[in-house]
C-alpha cells in the first residue's frame, strides 16, 4: 500500500473517491478485502494509462467507483442468506434473464405489482416525494429564471456597471456626464461605455390621441445598445449626432418599447416615422426595441420595494431635464471590456482616467459584473428559499426511508421466501431498489404538476423582480425534477434494503416478521433525529423572518397613513412654464379636492412618503468654508400646512405657512437627521443654508420620516415651500373622514376637471402603499412559515409512523409485561420515552444547526438578532409539542392490548 | 466447510457463472494473486471479459464461501511487491467443479457439432 508509484492527480483524486466508496462494504468484508482491491485498482488504474492515457484513467475509475455500491450492497446481503447458498436452482437462471433489459423489465413489472399490492404505501409515498419534489422545482424554476439563466446581451460577462465611490463617506455615486465623456475618450480596456437615465420618476405625459397617458420613459447615449450587445428588432437606434449637447438639444426622436408598440399601434408593421406627441413636443419614431428589453435600476417603486425598469420610451442623450455639465452624478454608467481584460485591470485604468473629476481625495472606481448588478439583493433570498425546499424533500425522503423499511420488514418471509427459491442475493435488492426508483420517478411526475401549480403560486406573490415574468417550468426545471426522483429514489431506497438484507432471512421465517432488529430501530431513530433538526431548521429560519417581519410592520413611520389617499401628476412643461402657472395649478386642485365630501384636509408636495424618492442635493451652511465636503440631502417641495396634515411632529421653530410666498424671505425646514449632521452643536433656526442655486433660512425642524421602505434608516432631508420653489412634479394627499379608498375616483376626476391632459399616477391609499413596501420581506416569510409548516407535518407523521411501529413490535413484550403486572400508564410512558428522547435530540441538533446557520441571515432581519432566544425557545417548545403528540396517538393503543390474547397467541 | 460437501452438493453448484469459470480456469494454472487473474482472463478472452475490482471480489469470496478456492498460505518469495497481496489457491472441489462444468459444456459444444452447426464463418 506504500508504493510510490507516480500518479497523475486524476488516479489520486480517483484513488481517494474509490477508498471511500469502499466503506460502503461490511466492515469485516473491507478489513478482509479493501486493502487488495485498492491495490489492484492502482495496478488496473497504471495499466490503463499506459494503454489509454488519461482518459482510460479517468473511465476506469468511473466504472470502478459505479460498481462498488451495487457490490457493497450485494455483500451486505450475501454475508445474511444463508438460505440462499444452499438453493438448489442458484444458478439455473439463463444468464440473459439476469441482466440486461429483460431483467430491467421484469424488475419493472414485478415493482408495479408489489406497489399495487401495497396502495396505501404508494399513494403515501409518492404524495410525500411528489410534494418534496414539487416545492423544490417549482423553487428551482425561480431561481434558474431569474439567477442562473443569462441575461439577454451579447457576451454577458464583459459587461459590467460602473460606480464612483468615496468610501470614507460611504457613499456610490453615479456618473456625471463629464465623466463619462472623459472615460470614453480615454479608456483602453473597454470596447465602448454609455450611460443613460432610467430613474424611476423618468415619466412623461403622452397627448395628442384621447386620454392622456403617463409613459415611463429614459434617455441613453447612442452608444448604449452596441455596448450592451442588442439590436432594434425594428428600425434603428439612436445615432450620435442625434444626442444634444445642451439640455433640449437632442433630435426629436424616440425608440419605443415593443410592448409599448404592441399597445399604441396593435399590429400595425408600419410604426416607423410615425410621430408621438410628448409633453407637447412631437417625436418621430426611429426603431422598436425588441421583445422584454429591460435594464434594472435597484430602486424603490411606488407599487413595491423595487422596480423593474422596463422603459416603454427611449429619448437620445440631451433632452430638456438631463443636466450636461452641471455636475450632477444622476447617469447609471456601462461597459463591456475588452476581450481577456480583467475587472481590476479596467477599475484601475477607469480610477487613473476619472482621477480629475473627483469631489473628494479618497475617490474608487466600483466595476461590477453587470448579472452580479441586476440581481443584486436577489440572491440571498432565493438560495435560502430553494435549501429550505431541499430540507423540505430531504424529510420527504426521510418518511419514505422509515416507512420503506417498515414495509420491508412486513415483507421479509416474502424476501425470505424469493431467495429461498432461487433468487440471487443481487436480484433481490435490484428488484427493492427498483421499486424505489420506480416511486421516486413517478413521483418526480406528482411533483412536475404540483411544481407548474407552484410556480403560478409563486409568481403571483412575488415581488417585482427581474425576469420573473419569463420564469416557467423549463426543460432545465423537469431535468432538475427528474434528477430529484432518481435521486430520492436512491436516498430513500438504499438504507432499507441494506438494512433488510442485514437482516437473517432465516430467521425471519421462522419468526415471520414479529421482531425488529436494534439496528433497524437506530436506522429509524436517526432518520427521525434528522428529520426533526430539519424542522427545527425551517421553523427556526420561518420564526425569525416573522419576528422582523412583525417589527418592521410595528415601524412608526413618522406620520400618520390612516385615511389618506394619494394621487401623482407631471406638469408638462410646455403648458406649465412658470413656477406662477405651477402653483396655480396645484391651489386650484387642493380646492376641488376640499369640495369632495368626506375630505378633511389635503396637501401636495413633489413627492410624498413611500416610495419617497427625490434628487439629493449637496449642502452647507453659509457660514462653513465653501471648501469643504458639502452635506448631502434630499429636498421635498410642499405646501404650507403639509406637515400638519401629514401628521409630521415639529421639534423647533414654525412650520410653512401661507405668508411663505413667492416674494417673501427664502425659507426651509429641516429634518431631525439632517440638522444633527449639519449642527451638531447648535440650533438651525435662523442659519443660512446655501444649495446648488439659492439661500435659504432654516424656520423648523421638523421630526423624521421613514421614505422608503419601514426598515430604511432616516435620512437627511430638508423642505422649502412649494410656492417659493415650484416643480412640476406634484403629489397630493388626502385626508378623509372614512375609508379613504372611497374617494380615489373623486379625486381623479377633481384633478381632471383642473386639467383634462394630465395623467394620474400613484392613484392609493397611503396604507396600502406602506404595506406593499414590505412585499419582499412578506414574501419571503410566508414561504418559509410555508416550509415550515410542512416540515412540521412531514416531521409529524414521520414520528407517528415510528412510534406506531414500535408500539406494533412490543406488543408481545408489552402484553407479558401487563400479565405480570405492569399498569397501562407505565406501558404508555415508557413508548412515548422513546420518541421524546429521539425527538429531544432531533431538537438539540436542530437548534444548534439553526444557530450556526443564521448568522448568515443577518441581512435579512430587521432589529431582530439571529440568535434571537424566543424564536429558539418557542421552536423546541412547538416540536416536542408535536413529538409528544404524534407519539401519544399511537402509544395508547398499548395500553388496549389483552395480555390473555398476546399469551394465547404464544 | 468443501470437505464436507458430496458429490451431488457440488452438483448443485452447476452451471458456474461464465467469471468463475474463467476464475478458477486460471486459477488451474496455479496461484495467483487478484491482479494476476485479471491480467491472465483479459489475455485468454482477448479483452473481451474485464472484470474490475468490486466484481473480482465478490466472485472470489464467492468461490471461496463454495469451497471451491482457498487463499494460499505461502507467498512466492521473489517479488517483495508481491509478498502483500493474497494469493489464491483452487482447492481439490474446485477442480472437480470446473472439470464438471468444463464436461458438461463439452457435452453441450458435441451436441451443436453434431447437427453441423459450428461452422468456420460461425
């Protein structure tokens, strides 16, 4: 066993898997015969090599290791049947019978009998895989969708998202436009770069034919499509001379979606050079995108926690609201590298190349591969969720196993009695293993139907993520299901026939089945251990998600969302030009809104809470050194009285009032978060505050809000009276009496009886705005608490089986004991002592797996730790509930057996 | 546990598997070790027969559990690499039992020729 022979790491790597393939024999069969046949596989494994070089190698030991389990089984088995070697027809069987496909065949039809013959068993069997399976496929198809299936762009992985970042402040930034011009021009390592503006408030208004309609729609450089490698499936793209170079200085051009062609110009082929009015500006169509072109920006949307941008309009680089030289890092930035150039080798030429454009000293240049970027947040949740159906189906399996070998031991005299005739030892666990694998693929089948059913029940939960819609039950999904059968087939076939074949058949004729073997019952105990600790996992992970969940609901957001209704318009500019015309516009829509009966106060600002999402600006009080970093905050644009409406507590000096008016003194109310940052020692009120293009004195500070999502931290935010600085995008809110859904088609028709060409947006209720940004957090634990609610049952029933079988098993032992004076209560005590202990164990290992496992769900809590000790405690309380429980059902029935009957018997 | 077995217990042991023919065939020769008897029953069917570990194994313990091999006691003294492995020696059963199957299979190869069926392009 020493030799130094030379090897090439495929005979060792070989050498190792087949030394460990050969613990699968019986111990003194391995102390007896391992070491040789190791010795010959290195000499077959030289020979070989010598013949056929590597290859030969490696499909030898492929053979050599595919044959050990079969063999190993056969020994376990053969060491036992004594009966069978005195059989006088051993070897009377036509060699064509034992192998090949007849015998494949007769194995087959024989297991669709024995399954017949046992219909409760198999219906058992193969609705306990098929829900195992189904769950898991259908939980694969959602992953493979959205994670695993390339994203629709010429070579992929040379396409990656860029980001400036300042890491001392903590913060990732986009691309100005001078940026992007100079890492254009002077970049070596990438093919070509682009940027473009897809934020989520990117809308216009589309006139000019009936309703007016709200669009959303983004700008991109002409560089954008060759870059990420797709072409119009109509017309063209934008070319260069067509971007402006001042703001409003592109060509009157657009590119459209092929869903939003679908919709404006059914089947009409003949799209291109028609022309669509935008907020007053006629648009000649140039190109369709082709069919689910979509670029994800990772934002908050007002319908959920994240928007799938799918842009209906493309505007070329250049329109009135993008901002060319101002400084503003608001363009999302992409490449594609060059062939055979590494991402640190472009992040350090980009971070050269950009050096003179950074804001502060400390700048980075952030290259992320563009699939890692568009499912960013993503995969966490979904790897969780598809191990948690993998526990799910290993419990699946773990029923089957136990109740597989009750089955089997039910069935030894008739084993015994197929030996005894003549079957060889191998026939007989190729035909056990057969029935296994036969349940395992028709259950693979129960499972693909229950998976298409799941996977619908899944996509109409879920959250808006990227490519959901193209999620299904693929050829991957059914190969994946398949596999899953085979391979639960095997798991859950394997043990119990090692385990029968363990058994003497000889004595299992002559005692026709009535005893069970110690190792049989520790096979049992240990497949119920796990299968707890399984549960205890599932639970553990499905209680935690809930506990935040719960605390992320309990959230005070920092207002009061009861009764109020919301609606979002944008003012085109064209008929909007004014900050006077603005205002007008938004006064006389508040009065309509108070006329509508049941409102009790309304307001409007540029945009309201959830989703919250404005422009940061940078800055500083008048007083501070220019010099220095400025502060980052976000600007909100309201109407006097808006905080009062809202319900927003004020800290310090006064809110807006109606005096804050186009000629009066600049003012601004800060938020808590944001006057600790820029004032940490001192008071606001009355200090100068100095932004981008205007002064203003801070009157207030006001409380807090939470914007975004109930579990985002406060952030810095300041508010100036709508009247001083208008916008012309403008949300309203409505306070009402009763049920504030009520009122939403009131409030559109107010808005409308103001402006019949405005579309409305964001039409809700404040509430349900509120609930929806934690759709993803719901997601995940109601399908968590699903799994583990399932666990539970399986884990369940899996106990109630073991225990019904030992109950089955004593009652000889039990009824002797009872003749002798055992009274009932201890019979019963001493059977559920058994499947409490297994199930204490099963809990304590499952606990402490779940606590090593958790800390990886840290980023998935809200304010709860992983470690958290009532989850823990409520868990195991729960199990041993259910260990107690399914175990008593069947113990008591110990205490109806009739000791005259059991000695009778005898 | 061969020595006890009558002639009809061996009977009962026939037809042989065509791998432990081949087995205890070698086996004939003389001792050999389990490498060995692959190398020799790849030689004598042209490659056509290629048994691997696991199978060799399992026929062997076979033959042995049948008392028709037995391992050798002694080791050839004159390859040091060869003093490890275990050497297999056919026992006087086993050579009655491939004699009788050899017979037996000789009956049947006489009675194919004798309807003219074994011919040179067969």
């Amino acid at each position: 066993m020493t030799r130094q022979t030379p090897r090439s790491p495929r005979v060792s790597a070989g050498e190792t898997l087949y030394r460990l393939l050969l613990f699968c024999y019986p111990a003194d069969v391995r102390k007896s015969t391992a070491l040789d046949m190791l010795e010959i596989f290195r000499d077959m494994c030289s020979m070989e090599r010598r013949r056929s070089g590597a290859i030969g190698v490696a499909l030898f030991t492929i053979r050599a290791c595919a044959e050990v389990p079969g063999k190993a089984i056969q020994s376990h088995w053969g060491r036992r049947s004594v009966v069978r070697a005195n059989a006088p027809q051993r070897n009377s069987i036509p060699s064509r019978h034992k192998f090949g496909l007849d015998a494949a065949f007769m194995d087959i039809r024989f297991a669709l009998r024995s399954l017949r013959k046992r219909p409760l068993f198999t219906i058992v069997a193969i609705c306990t895989l098929g829900l195992g399976i189904g769950s898991a496929t259908a939980m694969f198809s959602v992953v493979d969708g959205v994670l695993l299936r390339q994203l629709p762009y010429r070579e992929p992985g040379r396409l990656v998202t860029a980001w400036i970042g300042y890491p001392s402040r903590g913060e990732y930034v986009n691309f100005t436009d001078d940026q992007y011009r100079l890492w254009r021009q002077n970049s070596t390592l990438f093919q070509d770069v682009a940027i473009y503006n897809a934020n989520a408030w990117g809308h216009g208004t589309l006139t000019g034919s009936g309703r007016p309609e709200r669009v959303s729609l983004g700008t991109a450089t002409a560089s954008l499509l060759p870059v990420l490698g797709v072409e119009s499936s109509i017309g063209r793209w934008f070319s260069p001379d067509e971007e402006g170079t001042e703001p409003g200085g592109a060509a009157p051009v657009v590119v459209i979606s092929h869903e939003f062609r679908s919709r404006a110009f059914g089947d009409e082929r003949d799209v291109l050079g028609r022309t669509i009015e935008l907020d007053g500006i006629k648009r000649a169509v140039i190109g369709v995108l082709p069919e689910g072109f979509r670029l994800r920006w990772l934002t908050k949307s007002p319908l959920g926690t994240r928007e799938i941008v799918g842009k209906e309009l493309w505007l070329p680089f250049g329109q009135s609201h993008d901002c060319i030289g101002c400084g503003s890092s608001m363009y999302q930035a992409v490449g594609r590298l060059r062939p055979n150039v590494t991402v640190e080798q472009a992040v350090a030429e980009t971070a050269t190349v950009l050096e003179s454009t950074a804001f502060f000293d400390d700048m980075t240049v952030r290259l992320v591969p563009r699939h890692e970027d568009e499912n960013r947040g993503l995969g966490q949740p979904l790897v969780l969720l598809l191990a948690a159906t993998g526990l799910l189906l290993a419990i699946a399996c773990g029923n089957i196993a136990t109740l597989s070998l009750g089955e089997l031991r039910g069935r030894r005299t008739e084993l015994a009695t197929r030996s005894a005739l003549g079957a060889s030892n191998s026939r007989v666990v190729r035909q056990l293993l057969t029935e296994s694998l036969l349940l395992g693929i028709v259950s693979s089948g129960v499972g693909v139907l229950l998976a298409k059913t799941g996977t619908k029940g899944l996509l109409l939960l879920a959250p808006p993520v990227p490519r959901i819609d193209q999620v299904g039950v693929s050829g991957t999904a059914l190969a994946f299901a398949v596999a899953l059968g085979f391979f639960a087939g095997v798991l859950f076939g394997t043990a119990p026939s090692i385990l029968a074949a363990r058994d003497s058949i000889g004595s299992a004729l002559r005692a026709s089945g009535c005893t069970g073997t110690g190792r049989n019952r520790h096979f049992q105990n240990s497949v119920l251990v796990l299968e707890v600790a399984f549960t205890a996992v599932l639970l553990v992970t499905g209680g935690l998600l809930t506990r935040s969940l719960s605390g992320l609901l309990g959230v005070e957001p920092g207002f009061n969302p009861e009764n109020m209704a919301t609606a979002h318009v944008s003012l085109p500019e064209v008929r909007y030009p004014t900050q006077v015309s603005q205002t007008l516009f938004v006064t006389e829509v508040i009065r309509e809104l108070k006329a509508i009966p049941g409102v009790q106060a309304v307001t409007a600002a540029n945009n309201l809470p959830f989703p919250g999402t404005t422009a940061g600006w940078g800055v500083r009080d008048e007083e501070a050194d220019p010099n220095l970093p400025r502060q980052s905050g976000k600007l909100f644009h309201v109407m006097p009285g808006y905080h009062e409406m809202m319900g927003i507590r004020l800290l310090d000096g006064r809110t807006f009032t109606e005096e804050d008016h186009l000629e009066a003194p600049s003012v601004a109310l800060v938020g808590e978060e944001f006057a600790r940052r820029l004032w940490p020692d001192g008071s606001p009120i009355g200090r100068r505050l100095v932004y981008p293009w205007t002064t203003v004195t801070v009157v207030g500070v006001v409380a807090d809000v939470r914007r975004e999502t109930l579990g985002s931290s406060p952030e810095p935010v300041f508010y100036v009276p709508f009247s001083q600085f208008t916008r012309s995008d403008v949300s309203f809110a409505v306070r009402t009496s009763g049920d504030a859904a009520l009122v939403l088609p009131q409030i559109r028709e107010a808005i409308w009886s103001v402006d019949g060409d405005l579309a409305i947006t964001q039409s809700g209720t404040m509430a349900s705005l509120v609930a929806r940004s934690a759709s993803d957090e719901r997601y995940r634990t109601l399908l968590m608490s699903l799994f583990g609610v399932l666990a539970s049952a399986l884990a369940a029933v899996g106990v109630f089986g073991v225990t019904a079988r030992a109950v089955a098993h004593r009652t000889r032992e039990m009824g002797i004991r009872m003749a002798l004076g055992a009274s009932d209560t201890g019979m019963v005590t001493t059977i559920l002592r058994g499947s409490i202990v297994t199930g204490l164990i099963g809990i304590g290992v499952g606990i402490f797996g779940a606590l090593w496992l958790s800390s990886g769900l840290s980023d998935l809590l809200f304010e709860i730790e992983p470690s958290d000790p009532v989850t823990y405690v409520a868990v195991a309380c729960v199990l041993l509930a259910l260990c107690v429980f399914s175990s008593y059902l069947p113990a008591r029935r110990i205490a109806r057996v009739d000791p005259v009957e059991v000695l009778r018997a005898e | 546990m061969m020595s006890n077995r009558t002639k009809s217990n061996l009977a009962e042991l026939l037809p042989l598997r065509p791998v432990e023919f081949l087995v205890l065939l070698v086996l004939a020769d003389g001792e050999r070790h389990g490498y060995g008897i692959v190398q020799d029953i790849t030689e004598r069917t042209d490659g056509t027969v290629k048994l691997l570990p696991g199978n060799l194994y399992a026929v062997l313990r076979r033959l042995m559990e049948c008392g028709l091999l037995v391992e050798a006691a002694r080791r050839p003294a004159a390859d040091l690499e060869d003093q490890r492995r275990r050497y297999y020696r056919i026992t006087k059963a086993g050579q009655k039992v491939l004699a009788a199957d050899a017979a037996r299979m000789k009956d049947l190869v006489q009675q194919v020729e004798s309807r003219n069926l074994l011919r040179a392009d067969a």
